[in-house]
C-alpha cells in the first residue's frame, strides 16, 4: 500500500465549492488532416465539481485525449468554451497559459516521463524550478512529498533504478510538487501490473477524498475507471452516457 498522510494543498480563494472547476460549454476540436477535417470533439456540455474523480472512456478515435489536452490548455478549441477555475482557456493567450499549467495543473502519464538522468527527488524538483522556488525550499518539499508517497529511501536513485511502480509515484510528486487544484492523468496504469495499478488507484482515491484533489483521468481499461466518481463514455467525438463509479480502494486490498 503506498501511504499518503498530511499533505496540504491550496484552493483558489476567489471561488467558491459550488462553481464547478471545469465546465465545458458547447466544446469542439476540429484538426484539419491534409485535405480531410476531423472532428475530435462535437459540442461536449460537461461539469466536474471542485474534489470530484472523472473517468473519459471509449474506444481509441473517441475524443477523450483531445479533451484532456482541452483542459490542459495543449490545445484550443475550435468552438465553444473550455473554464478551469473561472479561466476561459480559449480566450488565453500563451503567457496566461503558461501560468496556468504552471500554478493549476499537474501531469501524470502512462511513460512516466521522468528524466533519466536525474534523480527522484530532483526530478520532484523540476516544476518548482520552473516556478523559481529556492533550491532549499524546493529540496524540501520534494523530499517531503516522496515521503509521504514512502519513496524517501530511495529519493536518490534514478528511474532505471526503480521499478514501475516507484516511477509512478515519483511521477505523482512531481505533479502535486506545485500544489495544483487539478491532477490530469493519461493511462496513469498502463505499464503497470494490475497489483501495482490496483494499489496506484487507491493512492489517488486517496489523494482526492483527503487533500480536496480533482482528478481527471484517461483510460481504456474499465477497471481502471470504475474507481472514480463518475465515469464519461466518449464516441466519435460526443458523450454517449456518464455512469457512477463503483470501486473503492478499501474494498479491493
């Protein structure tokens, strides 16, 4: 079980627990393939509150990483409106942007992305250097986040030292190491055995129900998905339904 104990994040003081954190409005991606349009998204209308888990599902072409990149701020829409905390990305210019991934968001991907010649602890640090925090300051806090996610002992070796599971978890301090508001994770199980996926899941259950935490998470495995709070079934670019999340950590360890 990986431990997760008294971590403390900020909530955006201008908003209140009622407005949601993302609202989707009408939202559209078109990407123009040579001579062929393609529709990615198709006039998607979706909340997601201030704590809560949201799962995009559906088959590979469904629309889902384009709505993740949407809310990341990657990309911008060719219609309707994506909010994140009261921000309207598409009207935000690249500097605005640049902050707003900074301040708001963490990352967590299938690959890990970590770099190789770093390590743990310094590639926890890599956000807070970018956001110019003092090299003390910034050893501290990643140190302190790989303890709680029971990485301290090996917060100096490298991800070729690691195994999957730790790479993960090195991953997921990196993306808390800022204190976002919103945690966007794409295939976050994906190289990962279904023990250790299973024991990842429950750790970001966790995160959300006690640190206050929103997570989005892309995935294709309905396992997966089940842990959160609602689950979004994408097709061809448009929401087919939205189901309740089943699964909880403690019923499953």
């Amino acid at each position: 079980m990986f431990p997760v104990v008294g971590l403390s994040f900020c909530i955006a003081p201008n908003m209140t627990n009622s407005t949601p954190l993302i609202r989707a409005v009408a939202l559209a991606r078109r990407y123009q393939m040579g001579k062929t349009a393609v529709d990615a998204l198709r006039g998607i209308d979706l909340e997601i509150q201030r704590g809560e888990f949201v799962a995009l599902v559906g088959p590979s072409g469904s629309g889902k990483s384009t709505l993740l990149h949407l809310v990341g701020g990657l990309v911008r829409p060719t219609a309707g409106e994506i909010w994140v905390n009261g921000m309207e990305l598409g009207r935000s210019n690249d500097k605005q942007l640049v902050a707003y991934r900074c301040n708001t968001l963490g990352f967590v991907f299938q690959n890990f992305n970590l770099l190789p010649i770093k390590s743990a602890v310094e590639n926890v640090e890599v956000p807070l250097m970018l956001a110019r925090v003092a090299p003390r300051d910034r050893r501290e806090r990643a140190l302190t986040l790989l303890e709680h996610l029971g990485l301290r002992a090996r917060a100096h070796h490298r991800p070729a030292e690691l195994s999957g599971g730790e790479q993960q978890r090195v991953a997921i301090a990196r993306a808390l190491a800022n204190h976002p508001r919103l945690i966007l994770a794409d295939e976050p199980t994906g190289n990962l055995d279904s023990k250790t996926g299973r024991e990842l899941m429950g750790l970001l259950q966790r995160l959300i129900r006690d640190e206050g935490l929103t997570l989005l998470l892309v995935t294709h495995d309905m396992n997966v998905a089940r842990y959160a709070d609602r689950i979004v079934h994408l097709l061809d670019g448009q929401i087919q339904y939205i189901e309740v999340g089943v699964e909880e950590f403690d019923k499953v360890t």
